[in-house]
C-alpha cells in the first residue's frame, strides 16, 4: 500500500504539473482567440443575460438557465476559493493571486467554448431529462465514443471522490472543529440531507442551489467585503506586492519562507485551475440542461460563472488574507483563511464566516457533482443506473465525512485532472462548429 500511495503521489504530481497548466492555459489563449475575445467583448452581454435583461429563455431543456448556473456554480465555489487560495499564497507567495487572476480571465473563454459545443451536441435521455457534455461531443460529434466512454468513466469515479468524500470531509472537520459536533454525526446527518436532495433528481438539485448559491455568497463575500472596507489603506500596498512578487518573486519574511517567480506562478494557475475547473468538462454537463434558444446564449453564463468564482470570491479571499498580514505568520490551506478573517472581524465572527462557508460551499460541491456523475453512469449503463448511483452517492457522503482521505483525495485529485484531456480533445476538435455558432449568435442584432 506504501509503495501505490508513493506512486500515486507522483502520477498526482504529473498530472497537475506543468504540461496540465501549459494545456489548460494554452486552451484558454486558444479559445479567446477563436471567440473574439468573448471574456472582454461580451462581458457586458453576459451579465445582462444572467440578470434577465435579454429575452426570456425558450427552446428545449430541463431546467432554467439560471438554475443551471446555480448548480455549476454549487459544484465551481467550494474549498478551492477558501483554502486554495491560502495555499496559493503560501506556497507562491502574493504573486501567485496574479497568476490564479491570469487563469481566471482565460478559464472565462475555456468555459464559455466548452458550454457551447456541450449544448450544440446534447440529447434527451429515456426518461426525459437533457443530457450533454465531453462524452456527447466525443461520440456525436467527432465519432469518438470509446473515448467519450474514457471521459463519463473518469466523471464518474472523480465525482465520487473530489466532489463527494472531500467535500464531506471538509464539511465534518469544519463542524467539529468550529462547534464540536462528532464527525459520526455529521456524516449520518449529511447522507440524509443529500439523499434528500438528490433523490429527487436533477430538478430538486436545481430547486435547492438556486437558493443556497445566493445566500452562502451573500454570506461569504459580505464578510470579505467588511474586512476589505476595514483595512481600505493597505489594499494599494497589497496590489502593490501582488504586481511585484508575481514577476520577481518574495522574500521570506514572518512565518512566509519566500517564493520565488516560478513558484507563484505554478502554485497560481495551479489553485486558480483547481478553483473554476474550466476545460475539466465538468460545469457543461449540467449546463447542458438548460433551456435555451441558442448554444451561445447558455455558455454566456459560463463567463459569468468564472467570474464569480474567480475574479470576485478568489480576490477577495486573496484581498483578505493579505490587506491583515496573515499571510506572514505561516499559515497555510483554510487554516490561513481562518486566521485572516479572525484578524478581520471582531469576536467570533470571522471563524464563523469560514466555518459556516466552507460546509455551505463544500454541501452544495455534493449535491452538484452528484449530478455529473450520475450523467457519466447514465452514459455508460443507461436511465437504469441512476438510482443506484445516487445511493451510492449517499453511502460515500458518510464514509467521506468518517474516514481519514489522503489517499482518496490523491486518487480523485487525478482522476479530476485527466478529466482534461478527452474535453479539450472534444472541445478543440469541434472549433469549427463553436466559431460558426458564435458568427450565428452575435450576428443577431439583439446580442450587439
């Protein structure tokens, strides 16, 4: 077991190591050249859109546009956003915000091109429900289905570990941790509630995220905002060191023991990638399922969604953490973020936001993924297998909220990872059809 758990470090270390960030990152070059630079030029056309100041969605699908976003974002805002970023900053030091914004801004294009060709390749399964992503591209689209069958295996053995035990562990160390409540209990509690949700399908996931999405960023981002206010006068000296230690790197000092350049870049796009997980292929599977009129119109919230995860939760966390000096007194993960907001609010406060975000962000990472992961089984076995993965779904909440994963997070950390490979295969091998649909699109004279 010693040595599977040595080599698994290292296959994890190759996966998410240089090659990986230079095809995602190079993806997203690709992708904003391809789209016009969609992420600048339509940004504003985004935003309207999400905000319902556009033409009210039509066409076939299952749930509302919104709905969709709400889900994709349920299963983008999580632990990535909260200790990701601390461990960017740790480990890269304050340049390594830059380079996890640099992502981000890229990762807008990569979302809204995988999205797009996602609902172009889509169909209805047995049971009505519309399903789509890399593993539809693959075999409708490019005559890859054996390698569409790679990706629905990689989604559904990665979702059972990155967005289900993880989640449930971060979940249970969160509530032991902050109010003391025994791991057993919070793991047989949280298998209820998921069973609850998702059991209900694709359509009581959407009921239920369309709620939590606004309330835990309410919470989260209200929190950030009032520490960000509160030290207003360091924030210039904080761009400042960001700008700096991004081409020059940092200096030990504190507790920090010094980065140089090519840490906070590797350890910024590294954190920033793992945070918005664009050309993953995961965000298109439930974005597929929107009504819409137009493929477009749908990825459009795709640049939304990078947007709020990275340009503004991302920065914020990132803001926090070094406008109170926490960064120097050697902290790392969520136990940094923790230690920022505490310096940042008053009393209890500042513990609570992070608790009370980290399970809100990590519960709906769960319920979330569960639905990509049900779509890769669908794909592979049929409408048959859903129910039984969803029990199975439940059963690994508890084990995830129980057991020690270090192991498993490797694993699934991989797994997730490899994910890239067959969507950017499917996404890049289908540029012809993405440049068309988005001549087709923008050509409109509502969308100039």
């Amino acid at each position: 077991m010693e040595t599977f758990t040595e080599w698994q470090s290292q296959l994890n270390s190759l996966v998410w190591g240089p090659p990986m960030m230079i095809l995602l990152m190079g993806a997203g070059v690709l992708f904003t050249f391809a789209t016009g630079g969609v992420q600048f030029a339509k940004l504003a056309f985004a935003m309207r859109t999400v905000f319902g100041r556009g033409p009210k969605p039509a066409g076939e699908g299952t749930v509302t546009s919104f709905q969709a976003l709400a889900t994709a974002l349920a299963s983008t805002v999580g632990v990535g956003n909260i200790a990701g970023v601390a461990t960017a900053i740790s480990l890269g030091g304050p340049g390594a915000l830059f380079w996890l914004l640099v992502s981000g801004v890229l990762g807008m294009a990569t979302k809204f091109a995988e999205i797009t060709v996602a609902l172009n390749y889509r169909e209805e399964d047995e049971r009505g429900v519309m399903r789509g992503g890399a593993m539809y591209i693959l075999s409708r689209g490019l005559g890859l289905p054996w390698l569409g069958a790679v990706f629905a295996a990689l989604t559904g053995l990665a979702a059972l570990g990155i967005g289900n035990m993880v989640q449930a562990n971060s979940v249970a160390d969160a509530a032991r941790s902050s109010f003391g409540i025994p791991t057993v209990t919070t793991g047989i509690v949280l298998a209820i509630i998921t069973a609850v949700v998702i059991l209900g399908g694709i359509k009581r996931i959407v009921e239920v995220t369309q709620i939590m999405i606004p309330a835990m960023c309410a919470i989260y981002i209200g929190g950030a905002l009032i520490i960000v206010f509160r030290f207003a006068g360091e924030i210039p000296g904080a761009i400042q060191l960001v700008a700096s230690s991004a081409f020059e790197g940092h200096a030990a000092v504190g507790g920090f023991a010094g980065a140089a350049v090519g840490q906070a870049v590797r350890f910024g796009i590294a954190r920033g990638l793992f945070s918005n997980e664009a050309g993953l292929g995961s965000a298109p599977i439930v974005h597929a399922s929107a009504v819409t009129d137009h493929p477009v119109r749908q990825a459009c919230y795709g640049i939304f969604e990078v947007f709020v995860d990275t340009i503004v939760v991302c920065l914020l966390t990132g803001l926090v953490i070094l406008t109170t000096g926490a960064w120097t007194e050697g902290a790392t993960g969520a136990a940094l973020s923790m230690k920022a907001f505490e310096i940042g609010l008053p009393g209890v406060w500042g513990g609570l936001v992070v608790s009370i975000g980290l399970i809100l962000f990590s519960f709906s990472t769960i319920v979330g993924w569960a639905y990509y992961g049900e779509t890769a089984v669908n794909y592979l076995f049929g409408t048959a297998a859903s129910l039984p993965y969803r029990l199975l779904w439940c059963i690994f909440v508890y084990l995830g909220a129980t057991g020690a994963l270090h192991l498993i997070w490797d694993v699934s950390d991989t797994l997730n990872g490899l994910m890239a490979v067959p969507n950017l295969i499917a996404v890049i091998g289908s540029l012809p059809v993405l440049r068309r649909l988005v001549r087709d699109f923008f050509s409109q004279p509502s969308t100039s």
